[in-house]
C-alpha cells in the first residue's frame, strides 16, 4: 500500500485540514500519516480557536514518521507560523528524496487568519523553493506575487510570477474566479495546461484545497505522472463538490467517500443491470417487449446528464419468448429511458432505476391489483415545441405525470399516438427492483391468459 503523509492543521469539525487530508488518502487507496501543525476549534460556521503546536514537537512528529515509514510524497496544508515554516523547511534540506505538495493555506473559507501575516514571506522564501507542486488559489496567489488576477490571461502571468519566486512547478486553481465555467492552470515551468471545469452550484465547499491537494499526493504516491495526478485530482475534487451534503449549520464539507467511489461504480452498476436482466431472461419475458425494443436504465447517485446513466448500447431485444442485450451496459447507452430516469432521480432521489415494456389494458388492471402506483400522459397534450425537439417528448411526459400526481408512480404508460407506439415504463430503487415488479405483472399476465 502507498504511504503518503500530510503536515497540516487538525480541523476538529473534520471537514478540512489533517481530518479532510487522511480522509482523501484512504479512499483513494493510501496509508496516511500526519504531523499536526495546530489544533483548532473549527466547525462549518468558522474557527472558534487555534492553538499552535510547538516547532520542537512539530519536528519530533516529523521524525517519527520519517524513521518508520517508507514513502516520497507529502502535503501540506495550514503552518501558521515562521518556525513551524523552518521546521519544514530543514526537513526538506535533510530528506532530499522527499516530495512536497505545497497548498499555501492563508485564510479559512469563513475568513479566519490560518498562516500569520508575518509568516507570509518566510513561506515565500523558504517553502516555495523547495516544493514539487504549488497549488495556490486566487488570493493567495495574489499575495505571493502582487498581481491582481481578474482575468484568464492573469492566471499565466501569476504562474509565470510563481515561477519567478522559485517554484518549479505550480497549479493556479480558479475556483475563486467568478464566472460558472471555471478553470485552473497548470504549469511545469515550460508548457501550460489549462483544466476546464463547471463549477458546481452546490454551497458546500469546505476544505476543497486540503482535499484538492491532499488526492494530487496521492495519486503521484500511486505513480501517476504529474499531470495526470493533476487531472486526477480535478476531477476527484469537482464530484466532492457536487455530492457534498449539509452538515452543521455553515459551509459543509466536502464529499470524499462519494468522490472516492465514483470510479468503481462503473463495475458495480454494471454487473446490477446484468443480473437484473439474466432474472428477465430467466423468466422469458419476451413478449413483455415492444416493437421499439426495450432498454434498461440504471445510476448510483442523482444524474446530472446522460453520461450518468447506463443502459443497454442497441437496446434489450425479444428473441421468442426470450431476450438478448446487443452490447454490454455503459453509460449515455440511451437517449430515451435514459430522460425518464433523469427526470424520475430528480424528483425521487431513491429511484434509480427504469425499463420500457409493452403497453397492455391488463398490464394497468394487474398493476393496480398488485397495489402498484400507476399514472398516465396523453401524448396528443404535448406543446408543438416538445414534438419538435428530438428526444424530449417522454422527459416531457414523465414530468408532466410527476407534477399531477405530485410523486413518482411505479408505472407510468401512454397510449401512444400515429406512428407512436404505446408502452410502459416499470420505475424501481434499482434494476433488480425494476426487474421483480416486471416478473410480478408478468405472472400475473400469464395467468390471465391460460
């Protein structure tokens, strides 16, 4: 296992600093250790304290860790002071095989003073030289270079600015910047490389420079060339962004576990629609199917977009009495559940799941006795402007059904219209879910028929 360590304050409500940092070093994989720099009193709505450690005890923390554990890669976070600043700084002139992410924290996100005035040239001076990576944010860039960055062409000269004052390679980040489609450059000295992003509109953004620099370390610990840990590190920071939750009163933390997960979620969501259609398959549900064919549409978390849903690439088709899949689940598979499932997570976050079968009088007369929640749209009501727009008629549809009925309903169908054909779409909390209700009216429907 990688060995990654962080020198920063401890953040008693946990959500940046020494806490935000261990926390992004294991759920990207690593081992993390820590040299504490200060205790404060902290929580969402500010810092109620710090209390300093002392620079002797700073390097004894230093020392053990160094003589025990086998790693390359550190960050740090909040030093406070000059001597904490020295401390650190030998310690890099002794252990030249060391690797130092330096974030330059200045200022808490509720304005609170988290490096000392004084401090600031020392850090300048002393530290900037001697890292790896600097990842200044806007305003701190602007108080170790002296320019005011207001537009994108001041980011390169802040970096070249940077450069300037020693430090080899530097990530300016842009969250600062007021403007929703943001970006952060990055610059190793002689080639730039900008990383465009969208801001999330999501409020809760505390301890995004811990976090931020904290998974640039470890992905460097796990041998990712530079940039590619830059990157790495821009993405894992934006969806701990997106899916952070309010916690406490003030700015909540970021989500580290969410963004930790997203990349193995792919295999996981896979491998549910995958069982979820062997149990169809299982139960010949063939002539459940449409003449369009049907699709299965799955997501872990709320989607945002398309690309966050997953579904069948050339749709589930009926074989007989069977069905096949063309292709393997992926995602932006379908263009037409994939709206039903973005308009049904929206309004319902539990519901994460939606298949198109046939439309049938006794599939609605099953559905209500099996006590499932059914609603309808009436194609022929949709405005012009929604006929017109490719794809938008069932998004349409599905969230017309949702504002009348004032929830999501297990089934929602239509009767279709010229050239239109009439289906119904089974919603779930996951596809196995969607799958058993599927089978429940199937059964039901077979006995009707004998």
């Amino acid at each position: 296992m990688k060995q990654v360590m962080t020198v920063a304050g401890s953040d008693s409500g946990g959500g940046a600093g020494i806490q935000a940092d261990l926390k992004t070093f294991t759920v990207l994989g690593c081992y993390g250790m820590s040299v504490i720099t200060a205790l404060t009193a902290q929580n969402t709505s500010g810092v109620q304290g710090i209390h300093p450690i002392e620079p002797d005890f700073v390097q004894s923390q230093l020392d053990s860790i160094t003589d025990d554990f086998d790693f390359t890669y550190f960050k740090s976070g909040m030093l406070f002071n000059k001597e904490i600043i020295m401390v650190l700084s030998r310690y890099l002139d002794e252990n030249t095989d060391k690797k130092l992410v330096l974030d330059p924290v200045m200022v808490s996100k509720s304005g609170s003073r988290l490096l000392e005035e004084k401090a600031v040239q020392t850090l300048k001076n002393e530290l900037v030289p001697r890292s790896f990576l600097l990842t200044p944010n806007l305003p701190e860039a602007e108080v170790l270079t002296g320019i005011t960055i207001s537009e994108k062409k001041d980011f390169s000269r802040a970096v070249k600015a940077l450069h300037e004052i020693g430090a080899g390679k530097v990530v300016l980040k842009g969250g600062h910047f007021d403007d929703r489609d943001s970006f952060d450059l990055f610059s190793d000295g002689q080639n730039e490389m900008w990383l465009d992003y969208q801001k999330s509109l999501n409020p809760h953004t505390h301890g995004t420079g811990c976090t931020f620099s904290a998974a640039i370390a470890a992905f460097l610990a796990q041998g990712n060339s530079l940039d590619a840990a830059v990157q790495k590190g821009r993405r894992f920071i934006s969806d701990a962004i997106r899916y952070a939750v309010p916690l406490g009163k003030g700015i909540s933390p970021t989500n580290h576990i969410v963004a930790g997960k997203i990349g193995e979620e792919k295999g996981i969501l896979r491998q549910e629609l995958l069982e979820a259609f062997e149990y169809l398959q299982q139960q010949a549900i063939g002539p459940l199917i449409p003449e369009v064919q049907s699709n299965m549409c799955a997501c872990k978390r709320v989607p945002s977009s398309l690309k966050e849903t997953m579904g069948f690439p050339g749709r589930i088709v009926r074989m007989g009495d069977s069905i096949r899949y063309v292709a393997l689940p992926e995602y932006g598979a379908s263009q037409h559940i994939g709206k039903v499932l973005l308009t049904v997570a929206g309004a319902d976050h539990e519901k994460k799941a939606v298949m198109n079968i046939r439309y049938m009088p006794e599939i609605t007369k099953i559905s209500e006795k099996l006590g499932l929640k059914i609603a309808s749209f009436d194609r022929s009501a949709e405005p012009r402007s929604v006929k017109e727009k490719e794809g938008s008629s069932l998004e349409w549809g599905t969230s017309r059904v949702i504002e009348q009925i004032g929830e999501v309903p297990d089934v929602i169908y239509d009767l279709g219209e010229v050239g239109k054909e009439p289906v119904s779409r089974i919603i779930g909390n996951s596809p196995m879910d969607v799958a058993r209700i599927i089978v429940r009216i199937y059964d039901e429907y077979k006995q009707i028929q004998h």
